[in-house]
C-alpha cells in the first residue's frame, strides 16, 4: 500500500492529472488509463 501511494504521489508530483484533477492552467489532462499506466510505470520503476 505504501508503494503504491509513493508511486501515486510521484505521477502527481510529475504533473499528471485526469480532467477532475485538473487545477492549474496549461496542464493537458490525461484519460484514465493513462493516469493509470503512469502510475505502474512508477510502481515498476520502485522495484
């Protein structure tokens, strides 16, 4: 649970964001399945 809050934490500190978490200008959304790739991405990335 621990990684994958981290993993979680990084996408957003990378600057990821779907549409609903959209919150600063310039910022192009992505859909949720690419949120969600980002987020294996760096879950596979800590290992």
């Amino acid at each position: 649970a621990d990684r994958l809050e981290q993993a979680v934490e990084k996408v957003l500190a990378d600057g990821v964001r779907t549409a609903d978490l959209l919150g600063e200008e310039g910022v192009t959304p992505v859909s949720t399945s690419e949120m969600g790739d980002a987020i294996i991405a760096a879950l596979n990335a800590s290992l």
